[in-house]
C-alpha cells in the first residue's frame, strides 16, 4: 500500500507541474497506476466490486483535481471504473447461470470457469453491455431475451450471492480482481496500440496524388501520413506552422525525413491554400460526448475554412481521448492559459508591462490559450482505432466505453471540497 | 497530442552523471533581511506573506522542485517558528526526492551571516543554488547549470553564475518596473563576465565611473542598464568560505559581488547567465508585490500559476481567465475596491473606499472609512467609521520601533522583531483598555497606530509603494528630468569628447543631446559644404554636378534647403575674404566674380523669399563674426546679388522692415544700405507709377 501511494504522489506531481505532456502518454501512465492501485486493494469479504471502485475512485479524484485540462485522465479512470463493473456483473450473471444450470454442483462451476475464464468473462461482458446503455435498435434485435434479464440480477446478485455462497466467494474475489486487470492491461494495449490502429487505416482515406492540410503537429497524424506513404500513396502535405508553439516547424521536418513532399505555411494563409487541399487531417486532443473537439488553438479556424469550400475536416483521435462529458457541462475545463511568454520576449516589452505608473494597469494584455473548440458541425469524420465515425455517433461509443454511473465522479469532487 | 512530450522529457532530462555525483542542492533564505515589508513583517515572515493567495516560499519552492533540486536549506531567521511550523504542515516536508530540511538561527542578522553558519554546518557538497524565498521563476536551471559547470572546468575561479533578464528601466523614475533602482552591469559579451555592479546610481551627477582598467583589460565591456537582477545565483562552495574569510561580508550584492569585483580578491570571477523566455523576479518592496502579483495573474509564471500549485480545488482558473477564490471575506454594500490586495478574513463593511492598499488578515473596515492610495494595514486593524486613511501610510497594531540603524537594508531584524512578537501578545491581551488611547488615530472604534514615515523618506515612499505612481509626479518628474537635461547640454560640449561611452553608460541616454547634436550638425554640414564648394572651383566641377553633390549632402546630414543657401553663400564669401587682396575694391571684384561664376549654384537652393532673406541675414551674421571686412561692402555686395537677381527686391525689403524693429545695435547693416533700399522703394514706386 505506502508504495502505491508514493507511486499516486509522484504521478500527482507530475500531473501538475504539467511535466507529463500528451494525451497518450498521459493515459497509459493512468491506466497503469490504476492497476497497481487494483492490485494492491485489499478485498473485503462482500462487495469487492463496491470496494474497488471505491478506491479507484478516490485515486481518480485526486489525478482529475491535479490536471483538469488533461481530459485523458478523467477518460481512463472511468473507463477502469466501467472495467470493473462490467467484470464484476459478468461474474454475477456467469454465477446466476451456472447456478441455474448445475445448482447443486459448486465446485464444478469453479472449475469450469476457471479453465476458460477469458472466453466467458468477455462473452458476458459484451452482453451485459447491452443492459447499461439505452436500448438501441441493434440491441433490440440482437438480444431481447437476455436484456431483459440480466438487469434484475445485476443489481441484487452480489449481494444475495454473498450471502448464501461464502465459498464461492473467496474463489470470486481473487477472480474479480484477476479479471479486472486482464482487461486494464487490454486497455493498456489499446491505449499505445492506437496511433498503429489508426494509422492502418491511413490507405482508406487518403488517395492518390491529394493534397492533405494539418495544422501543428500531431504523432497520430504524422503516423497516420507515414503509413500512407508506405504503401506507396503519392500525396503532397500543407503544415500549418500552429503558432505560437510553431510545432508544425517540427512536424515538416519530420515528414520531409520521410521523404513526404511538404510545404510550410503560416496559420494565417490557411484559408489561401484550402482550397487547392482535398483533405483536412488533424490530431485532437479531447474529443467530447457531442462530437466536438477539443483540439490545438486555430483548428476552429482551419475547420471553418475547410467547410467553406466543402473540404472533409478529419479528426484522428484514440478512444482514450473519448470524453463522456460534454463540453458545456460545468466542470469540464476547455482550455488552459500557458505562458505568454510563447508569444512575446518578456524583455523587449517590459516597458509596456509596467504597473508602476499611470492607471496601475499596462496597456499591453497578452493571452495565449492552448485550445480551439470545433463544434460537431464542422467535423464531418472521426477516425480512432475502431474505425471511422459521424460527430453524431460519438455518444453512441461513449455508451460502450463508460457506464452511466460514473459520468458524475467530477461533480462530486467539486462539491465534496 | 504526441508531439507535446518532446518538451517534457527535454525538460526532465538532466545529465545524469553530473546529478549522481552531488545531487543539487539550494540555500533557501527565508528572510530578506531588510524592513521594506514592515510593518507586516512584524508579525509574520515575509515568505510566508500570500501572493496571489499562496505562500511566497511555495512559488520558490516549487520552482526548486521542478528545477531538479533535490535538497534544499531553508534558512529561518525572523519568525523562524511561524516558517519551521509552515514547511512541517504543508506538502513539502512528503516530497519524495526532496527535502527540505530548515536551519534555524536567531543572531543573523543579514544573508552574510547566514550563509557563515550554513557553511559551518558543514552541509552543502559541491554547487548549489542561492536563492530568497520570495523569489518566483519558471527558468530552467539545466543550461545555466551546465555553463557553470563548464566554466568552472576550465577556470576554477569562476566560482558564481549570476541570472539576469532583460527589463528595461522606466526613464522617468529610473526604477524598474519591479520598483527597484536602475541597475548598471558591465558584462563582457564574449565571455559574459560581470565586470561591474551598481544598483545604487547616484543620478544627480548623471554619469557613473568606470574603473579605467576596466577597459583595458577587456577587449569590449557592454555596459547594461536593462537587466534586471532575478536574485538566483548559482555558486560554488568557495562563495561559502568567501563569506566566512571576509566576516565583515553582509549583503550578497552590495558586499559580496561589490567586493569580489572591486576587490579583485584571489581573482575570483562572477558570470551572468540570461534567460529570455522564461521569468524570474524576486519581491523586494510592495510596488514588486503588486508587480509580481499581476505577472502571476498574467500567467507569465506558468506553470506556477496558482491553480497549478494550490492543490486543493480552492482556486480554479474558470471560463475567460478569471479566478476564483474562497476568502471568507464578508464586503458590504456600495464597496468600491480598486487594485487593492486583500487578504483573508476581510471585513469591509458598507460604503468603504478602497484604492491600491495592501490589507491583511483579519482587518475590519467601518463604514465609510477610506483607504488612499498606497495605504498598508496590518493584521487586525480596525478603521473606524468615515475615517480617512491618508495616501502611503502604514497601520499596524504594533508601535513603531524606534529606529536605531540609519541604513534601512542592515536591519537588526531578529532583535526588533522578537520584540514585535512579545508585545503583540501582550497588546492583544489589553486591547480593550488600550483602545481608547489608540482610538484617535484611526478615528472612532479604530485600532491601530499609524506608523510615522522619517524625514527624507516620504519623497521616496511613492516609489516602492503598492500603488501606482501619481500623475502629478510624473509631470514632475519628467519636468525635473528636462531641466537635468539642460543642465546637460550645457556640459554637452565638455563630455562628448567621449561620445559613444557617455551615451551607454549615461542612463539618460543618447536623446538629451539632441539639441546640441543638432548645432554640431550644422557646423560640420557648413564644413562639408564649403569643402564641396572650394573642391567645384579649384576642380572647375560643372554647376550642375555642384547641385547635386550640395543636394546629397543635404539629405545625409537630414537639413532643409534654406541651410543650404546660407551654407553656399557662406562658402562663396569666405572664399572671397580668402583669396589675395589689398583693397575693399578689390575684395568687392572678388566677391563679383565669385558670385557671377556659381549665381547659377546658389540660386537652385533659393526657392522662395525666406530662403533669400537668411541668405542676407547669414550675410549680416558673417560681416559681424568671421568676415568683417565685408562689413563696409555690406550694401555693394547686396546691390550685386540684386543685379544678378540671387535676391529679389521683395527679399531685401522685407529683410528692411523686418530689421525696423531691431536694437539700434542691429540695425548697423540696415543703416548702411539705406541709400540702396531706399533707392529700391523708389523703383518700385516708379514702377507703380508707370502701371498707372
């Protein structure tokens, strides 16, 4: 236990001096602290379920508070809490089953999960996936009967296990905690598989001999690009610089290794060139519940552009960047006000910041925002590692990655300060 | 996004080596040993004071963290017991990979004998940071560490990296914005050497002097009055032993890096290290507080911005920038609070006026009263009803200490303010009979003692005082300054000898001289007309190609066509005064044939009649001054520039009525060509006549 609350501490640190930078990155490193948090809670007797998302949540709180601009985190943690729901009703309706199939062998059932407990865990949990969503057309189709069923015994199952079952139940608790971290090291996997899952779909949407416009620079979209240029798609690529971090500086150099034909323009003669471009491709850094983006300060503009001489304005984001919040929802912090330093020498204009004199206020007010909200409107596809999107479909992959339930976590650490 | 990372490893990738051997440590001086924040300080350490609703000591704390310091020295001096409680209490004591460890001491008294104690403690290694806790920055320590280190390897003596950021000076107060002197530094670019240190110029005199050898030993010295010295240094242990072999070492600036650099001792060096992009200041009086302050809330210390570092969700940077926080402030109705610091517990009741004061916890505002600019309240002082507090002073609970030290840096801090705290017991303890003694100073139910400001000190209480500098006194500054300016034109002549270093190191700059540059350009544009003109006649040039060369020189000296026709007629007549002859006839068919020969030159410069009539009135300048043979010719050579129509009638009778109302002593030129001018009115007449 002290070591995983050393190993919070140093990632709360690092979460708040912003010295973990990127989405990805910040996600996975997420998710791996969770496990461990997993690993080390201790189970109670009943309720282990209760008990570990109680301390995943707590943990939870505490990443969300330290970088709340960092959506990813917030994401993961709830996409943890979501595992283990689902792992923990997969096993209460798995039980229910075997209860009714074999009720007077115990044993048996045990063993028999346990040869093949993958298969079954993740067969359950698809189907009761179906139960924490509203009903859609597809679910309605595919499995009427068992919907109907499995949301009675999810809510009671636990509990009346628990008592009547004590054996069964040490077997369950070290299963659930088993099971839980299979599947958060599944997220793990996607989590840094998805730029490569992502990037295998590059050859679908880019053609030959287009003309493709990206603004700063995104590892996803360079990625996504190099993959095309792989399998010998010929396309040329505008870079907007992306002041005033000027990382699209970074990104045609690296494109031009590549061997990529490359040009170079400033943000501001976006709206010049697009229309010679078939293509808008951008990285995100959130994508929110309604199909907006949260995304570099100026892709508002680039999109704006792009829809003004009907050009397709891709987004390329992993699920993890997937938020189910949506983007007027109180707690959600659009943006983070970095240094103005980026913009100006703080030297060369010291005389116009001074305090000293005058009203007490310098003129000279600098402002440097990091992020651009795109509406959903302007987006016409996502691109993640499932495949590609509408705007409007978003909340519908939303209802597969996070249950109802935690969607509040946030609320909840406002007022409860 | 992916590519944000490369920023942060960059960040976080120190040279391992160079960390294994000696992790990096940082003296902390948790005390600034001076009096500028009293009589806050008197009650509670200075780095403990909230900026923007933090502790100071937290904004340098948490720069030394992510700087990649991994122990620091936290010495306490004044109130050691409030910081030692504080630093036990908050989340630096639990920092993996930092420490924080406090050395407590009640006899300092000035960062010298600080850093003598730590030294004998025997506790710092090998390089380290010295910094005060009131100091806020987001530099990164990695390139300065590394120059030192390199330095260091191929000079021993190099034994301080001193951090400077460009901050230009205001010209009007000759402070900085941060409400410090102007600071003056020799650097040597090549090497980035500090050759020479002042932070107290004296501006009356309006230069500052440099040692000779200065110069001489250096291949080029850039004299800077536009840094600002951010306070962070980073030494090597001999700056220890320096203090302790040099006991009567007190103040880090005007002792130490004075004394090395003016001393010369062992040859040690002292370097300075420029950071551009990142910030870095240090909180030495209010005016600094409120500048800081503002900085802050600009975000010009990011990722030190409040919302970063105050864990907890107490402040948050909401929608559009502005911040909120929870105070427990109670404010009543028809409050106007205007660039005013409050701290916690505030009441301010009904109707008060609040306008660029500092108050501290715990003050309560009766209705009505009012705060003028500038004001500073302690804790717990009440204004009474419809009080009026007036502009700069400052009120606390505790009496003024009489002052024993003249020299307001070398404060006896411990002394004073153990004191301070005694008696601050004791009067909370009998405030009650008590209040009515007090009561008249700060109007009825008021408590407190507003502090007398010391002869001499209230012209200068504006300048470091929270609120900004009054308009009135910078007209009269400006005022001050353009009468100093004068003063210097007058000496103008004397100093420019040495041109180019008087308009570096002089912080009044190059512009005071403009008037008297603008003399020397027209002697000097005379000179250079009148060699192009000797040059056209020795050299038989063609009129034209003397137009145009004259025109040149014209645009390159910046001067207007009527400079010309006086500089070409001067030209002319000094070479007729010049070239041989023995009688006034003589020089009169000189001066003919000259002017016959170049009419064609002078008259393309002759435009208009103003030009025509400063032609004469050159002419009249040179029979007084250099020329006076011409004196007797005046009305001849006048009646030759008519006949060969340079002057035109008009001009020379306008140049006549202009002169009517001249001194007698003046009018010596008119009287002698009066014949000629009347002569002149009659043609005219006649003419008229004629038309009739």
């Amino acid at each position: 236990m002290p070591d995983t609350q050393a190993l919070v501490n140093d990632f709360l640190n690092k979460l708040k001096k912003r010295k973990i930078e990127g989405s990805q990155a910040t996600a996975k490193q997420t998710a791996e602290l969770l496990r461990s948090v997993i690993s080390q809670t201790r189970m109670p007797y009943t309720n282990q379920a209760s008990a570990l998302i109680h301390s995943v949540k707590a943990v939870g709180e505490r990443l969300i508070a330290a970088n709340p601009v960092e959506l990813a985190v917030g994401n993961v943690v709830r996409r943890v809490l979501h595992i283990i729901r689902e792992e923990d009703l997969s096993l209460t309706t798995a039980a229910m089953a075997g209860l009714n199939l074999s009720a007077e062998s115990d044993d048996e059932d045990d063993t028999d999960r346990d040869n093949h407990p993958a298969l079954s865990a993740a067969a359950i949990a698809a189907a009761s996936r179906s139960t924490l969503r509203p009903p859609s057309l597809q679910t309605l189709l595919e499995d009427v009967p068992d919907s109907a069923a499995v949301p009675h015994t999810s809510s009671s199952g636990g509990d009346s296990e628990g008592k009547s079952k004590s054996a069964d139940k040490s077997s369950r608790s070290r299963k659930l905690k088993h099971d839980v971290i299979e599947a958060v090291n599944e997220l793990i996997q996607d989590i840094s598989t998805c730029r490569e899952l992502i990037a295998e779909q590059a050859v679908e949407h880019i053609h030959q001999n287009e003309v493709i416009l990206t603004l700063g620079s995104s590892r996803t979209v360079l990625e996504f690009l190099c993959a095309a240029k792989e399998k010998k798609r010929s396309f040329r690529v505008f870079v907007a610089e992306g002041a005033p971090r000027y990382q699209g500086h970074l990104l045609a150099k690296e494109l031009v290794t590549r061997g990529l034909q490359t040009t170079l323009i400033t943000d501001s003669a976006v709206f010049a060139m697009i229309s010679r471009v078939n293509m808008v491709i951008v990285g995100a850094h959130a994508v929110m519940a309604n199909g907006g983006v949260i995304a570099p300060v100026g892709l508002n503009m680039v999109a704006l552009a792009a829809q003004k001489h009907a050009v397709p304005f891709v987004v390329l984001a992993g699920s993890h960047k997937l938020c189910p919040l949506y983007p007027h929802h109180p707690e959600v912090l659009l943006n983070e006000l970095r240094s103005p330093s980026e913009l100006l020498d703080f030297g060369e204009f010291s005389d116009c910041l001074d305090f000293g004199s005058g009203i007490g206020a310098p003129l000279l007010h600098v402002v440097n925002p990091t992020f651009d909200y795109v509406p959903p409107k302007l987006v016409s596809l996502f691109i993640t590692d499932t495949g590609g999107h509408n705007p409007s479909y978003m909340y519908r992959l939303i209802a597969d990655y996070y249950s109802a339930d935690d969607l509040v976590l946030e609320r909840r650490t406002a007022s409860g300060n | 996004m992916g590519a944000q990372k490369k920023g942060a490893t960059a960040r976080v990738s120190e040279d391992p080596e160079e960390l294994a051997r000696h992790p990096l440590q940082a003296i902390l001086l948790a005390d600034s040993f001076t009096t500028k924040f009293r009589p806050i300080t008197l009650e509670r350490p200075k780095v403990l004071l909230p900026l923007v609703n933090i502790p100071m000591i937290n904004y340098t704390l948490a720069w030394l963290e992510s700087a990649g310091v991994e122990e620091v020295f936290v010495f306490c001096c004044a109130h050691s017991k409030q910081v030692i409680d504080y630093l036990e209490s908050s989340e630096w004591s639990s920092q993996p990979n930092f420490s924080v460890t406090t050395i407590e001491s009640h006899n300092s008294i000035s960062a010298g004998d600080a850093l003598r104690l730590i030294y004998e403690r025997n506790v710092i290694h090998g390089d380290f940071v010295l910094i005060s806790g009131d100091t806020v920055s987001n530099m990164s320590l990695t390139q300065a560490l590394q120059e030192h280190k390199d330095r260091r390897k191929k000079d021993a003596n190099a034994i301080m990296t001193m951090v400077v950021k460009q901050s230009k000076p205001s010209p009007i107060t000759q402070q900085s914005r941060l409400g410090t002197d102007e600071l003056f530094m020799a650097i040597n670019p090549v090497t980035k050497q500090l050759l020479y240190y002042e932070d107290k110029a004296e501006y009356s005199k309006g230069f500052i002097s440099l040692d000779k050898t200065l110069i001489a030993d250096n291949p080029s010295v850039i004299l800077h009055n536009d840094k600002q010295d951010c306070y962070i240094d980073i030494c090597s242990q001999e700056v220890l032993s320096l203090f302790t072999d040099n006991f009567d070492y007190q103040h880090l600036r005007r002792h130490f890096v004075k004394g090395l650099l003016v001393d010369d001792i062992m040859g040690y060096k002292i370097f300075t290290h420029e950071i551009h992009s990142s910030y870095a200041a240090r909180i030495d009086n209010f005016r600094s507080y409120d500048t800081i302050s503002k900085d802050i809330i600009q975000r010009w210390t990011y990722p030190f911005v409040p919302d970063v570092l105050c864990g907890s969700s107490a402040i948050k940077v909401e929608r559009q920038g502005t911040y909120r926080a929870s105070e427990r402030c109670t404010i009543g109705s028809n409050v106007t609070i205007e660039g005013s610091y409050i701290w916690n517990n505030v009441t301010i009741e009904d109707g008060c006026q609040l306008r660029n004061a500092i108050v501290c916890d715990g003050v309560i505002l009766k209705s009505g009263a009012v705060l003028q600019p500038g004001v500073i309240l302690s804790f717990k002082v009440v204004v009474g009803q419809q009080f009026v507090v007036p502009a700069y002073s400052k009120v606390s609970l505790l009496q003024q200490p009489t002052q024993q030290d003249s020299d307001e840096e070398l404060e006896y801090a411990d002394s004073t303010s153990g004191t301070g705290e005694l008696r601050s017991d004791k009067l909370n303890g009998d405030i009650a009979p008590d209040l009515s003694e007090i009561a008249s100073e700060l109007g009825t139910g008021g408590v407190g003692y507003i502090w007398k400001v010391f002869e001499g000190a209230y012209d200068e209480e504006w300048r470091h005082s929270v609120a900004p500098i009054p308009t009135d006194k910078l007209v009269k500054l400006m005022l001050d300054r353009d009468e100093d300016e004068e003063l210097l034109t007058q000496d103008g002549n004397i100093i420019s000898a040495s041109g180019e270093l008087k308009t570096d190191s002089d912080g009044n700059g190059s512009e005071d001289d403009d008037n008297e540059d603008s003399r020397d350009d027209y002697v000097s544009f005379e000179k250079e007309v009148e060699a192009t003109f000797l040059r056209a006649v020795h050299e038989n040039v063609k009129v034209d190609l003397a137009v145009l060369e004259v025109n040149a020189l014209r645009l390159s000296y910046n001067m207007a066509s009527v400079d010309c026709g006086g500089a070409i007629f001067y030209s002319m007549m000094k070479l007729a005064v010049e070239s041989p002859h023995n009688s006034a006839s003589e020089l009169h068919r000189n001066a003919a044939d000259i002017v016959t020969t170049w009419q064609k030159l002078l008259k393309s410069f002759l435009h208009d009649i103003d030009e025509e009539i400063e032609v004469i009135l050159k002419f009249e300048e040179m029979c007084l001054e250099s020329a006076k043979e011409f004196a007797a010719l005046f009305p001849q050579i006048l009646h030759l520039l008519y006949d060969k129509e340079i002057l035109q009638e008009d001009a020379i009778l306008r140049w006549a009525d202009e002169k009517e109302g001249a001194d007698e002593s003046d009018k010596v030129f008119l009287k002698r060509s009066e014949k000629f001018i009347q002569w002149l009115r009659e043609a005219e007449e006649e003419e008229e006549e004629e038309d009739e």
